[in-house]
C-alpha cells in the first residue's frame, strides 16, 4: 500500500528512511507548536484552542501534501504571517481576531483560485527578486523587535520610541541564553536546536521558580472557543482589501521559495528547473489555510524546516505524513505548551528572523535603484510595526523609482498595478 501511495523504491527510498527524515522535519519546526499560540494570544485568542488548532492545521496540511502532492515537506501556521495577524492586523489595524481570520479564509480561497487557473506564475514572475527579498528581509526584522520586545531587551520609550530595558531582568537573561545555545546548537548540526533551546530555558524557569510546574501530558482542550469563529462578512470590507492581499502575497511568495528551495536541496526539480506537481503541492497549501483559518490559527503554509528531512533522506510523501502524525500526538502535551513562557520563545523568533535576513546578501547594493526599494521595505516593516505597509511602500517606491531613473524596461504591468492599487490603498483607506 506505501509503494502504491508513495512510489518508494522509484524516488529510491525505504520506509525507515521517510520515517526518520519525517521525526527530523518534525524537530526541527515543533517550535511552532509553542510560538503560534503564545503569539496569538495577544489578539485575545484562547490559548488552548489556537494550540490544538495548530496541531490540527499543520497535520492536515501535512497529510494534504503527502498524499496527493506526495513531497516531503511539512505545513503549520507560518511564522510571520502569524505576527501579522496579531500585531498589524488585529492590535494594529483595530480588527477582532475572528474578522482576522475571515481574511485568512478568504486568502486561502484566493491562493486555491489562483492555483487552479495557473495564475500564479504570472504573479510570481512579474515581482521583482529583490522585492521579494526585501519583504523576507523585513519580516525578519519584524520579528527581532517582536523577539526583542518579549523578552524585555527593548521597551518603549516617549523620548526615542524605543530604549534598551533592563538587560539584567530574569526574561532578558534567559532569552539570551537561549538564543545562544540555539546558536551553538545549529553550528553542530543538531537539528532539534530551537526546540531544546525553549525546552532549557522553561526547565530553568520551572526549577527557579519563575514559571508554575502544571503538567506535561493531559487530553486536549476544546477547540470551541475558534472553531469556525472567522468572520467573513466582516473581512469583505473594502478597508480588508489590503489585508487579504498582504496574506495572500506573503503566502504566495513564501511557499513558492520554499517549495523550490527544498525541491532543490532534495534534486526533485525535472531537467528544465521546474518542480513537478507544482499544482498539487500549491493546491495542499491553500487548503491547509483555508482549513486552519476554520480551526482558529493564521495562515498555514509550508517550511522550509523541511530541508532538514530532505537532508536525511526524505524523497516522498510519506515524510510529510509522518510529520502529520507527530503533530496529532502533540496534541496531548498541552501542558507543557501552556508553561512556556514568552521569553522562552523569543530566541526562536530572533534565530528565525536572521534566516530571514540572510537574503540581502544577493542584493545588488551598487544599483541605488533596486538597492533602496528594499530599504525601504526593510526599514518600514518593523518601524511601522506593519507587513503590509512596509510591502505596499517598498511596491510604490520601486516603481517611482525606476520609473524616475527611466529604467522603463524593469517595471512590468504586475509592479505597476500592486503600487497603483498600494497608492489608493493610503490615499483613500
């Protein structure tokens, strides 16, 4: 039944071999089964649902992408988009979370759309590479303040906005401590790194006494409090329009470069560069959004953690199915979830947020005109505490500026129509 599901002996694989690949992909992104709620929360989620609903979006994507795209790469809430949710969206903008996930709903809806016509390609194609990595850039930026701010490393402050706060604090010194050992734990090829890093920094807290001892294992709790608690009236609205998009685009782009970055690791790619089953695979990702937005979580997509399976000989679907499966038996260390504490997570994010911005370095810092849209994306994501804005105004700044240097031939219609839509976006919402 696997080698009729899986073709393993024709992607030249065994069952022991998808399945530790699958523990390995597993390890490397449990992380998110403590970040994704901690975060959350701050929309005024309940933390147990939006735990289980992690759990069960990430399997569900996960066994999507098995079976019918048959790749080894595993789904969950993505990072970024999650702080996008909360922060900008919902503490942000002003929204409720359950308005917040109509729009995760919804974009869901528009990926499959786009998926399904083909769409996509035309999209992907016509925005420029060093806009996309600017917005990576910049969501990683965003994220360091979001690591630095839970941690209590930086506090606001009425005279210049934001100032160091007391680094000598119980929360500073243990975020610190664990964004090291994730360090040097990565440096070691130790693939488990952030998961063993907040499994330290709790266990010293638990020990110290800084954080309630309340269990590990227990049965899971409700998903009522967000199950099918989107609202997708509420996310029609015109002022959504942007929201949506901003979902939809960052999704689009981070699993397109996820997709192609551990299909190439994994030699998947046919003789022309193209990835095989390209649709499936997007088809998985839309649905594992729309599904999760209906559980209670942000938008789910796929990781690039799953290199780190592929590494260890993860060639099919069956290393995504394994990986589904983890994530259900997560569902019973609820406990253990609940005690980790804000601090413990922070390391993971700021790990995460310079991944993000390892991409600057392809930039082509000697032409100012390709150069500065992406300090503008960079710069305003995090200053303005908003993805969204910080991609409409690095879209508004490429095209003024290329068009104002008369580099005519590097604007296509796709940059034109996003800035123009971006400019009446600001002008008039």
């Amino acid at each position: 039944m696997l080698e009729k599901l899986f073709q393993l002996k024709q992607n030249n694989t065994t069952l022991k071999q998808e399945v530790i690949a699958g523990i390995t992909t597993f390890l490397t992104m449990a992380y998110i089964i403590f970040v994704n709620p901690a975060m959350l929360v701050d929309a005024g989620m309940d933390h147990g649902a939006v735990f289980v609903a992690t759990c069960l979006a990430a399997a569900i994507g996960c066994f999507i992408m098995g079976f019918y795209a048959n790749y080894p790469i595993a789904l969950a809430p993505g990072m970024g988009l999650n702080a996008f949710f909360t922060y900008s969206v919902v503490l942000g903008m002003g929204y409720s979370w359950e308005t917040a996930l109509g729009a995760v709903f919804l974009s869901g809806i528009c990926f499959l759309f786009l998926s399904l016509i083909k769409i996509r390609e035309w999209i992907v194609n016509s925005i420029p590479m060093s806009l996309r990595t600017g917005i990576a850039a910049g969501i990683g930026l965003f994220l360091a303040i979001l690591a630095l701010k839970n941690a209590g490393i930086i506090v606001g402050s009425p005279a210049t906005l934001v100032t160091l706060g007391d680094v000598t604090s119980w929360s500073a010194l243990m975020a610190a401590i664990g964004f090291f050992v994730i360090i040097a734990l990565v440096h070691r090829d130790i693939k488990s790194a952030v998961l063993i890093s907040i499994a330290l920094v709790t266990i010293i807290s638990i020990i110290s006494g800084h954080v309630t001892y309340t269990g590990i294992i227990s049965m899971p709790p409700s998903i009522a409090p967000t199950f099918l608690k989107m609202d997708i009236a509420g996310a029609l609205e015109i002022s959504m329009i942007s929201v949506i998009f901003a979902f939809l685009f960052v999704d689009l782009f981070d699993t397109s470069g996820t997709l192609v970055g551990v299909a190439q690791r994994g030699g998947m790619l046919d003789e022309k560069g193209r990835l095989p089953r390209l649709g499936r695979a997007l088809t998985a990702d839309s649905t594992a959004s729309i599904a999760g937005a209906a559980l209670g979580t942000s938008t789910t997509t796929s990781y690039i953690e799953s290199t780190a399976g592929v590494a260890a000989g993860g060639r099919t679907g069956l290393t995504a199915v394994t990986v589904g499966v983890l994530f259900l038996f997560a569902l019973f260390f609820s406990p253990l979830a609940g005690m980790v504490p804000a601090y413990a997570t922070a390391p993971a994010l700021f790990f995460v947020a310079i991944l993000m911005m390892s991409g600057l370095a392809t930039v082509d810092w000697h032409d100012l005109t390709e150069a500065a849209p992406v300090g503008v994306v960079c710069l305003l994501m995090p200053l303005t505490f908003s993805i969204a804005t910080g991609i409409g105004f690095g879209f508004i700044a490429y095209a003024v500026i290329k068009a104002m240097s008369g580099r005519f031939k590097d604007l296509n219609a796709g940059v034109i129509v996003i800035a123009l839509l971006f400019v009446l976006k600001f002008a008039y919402l």
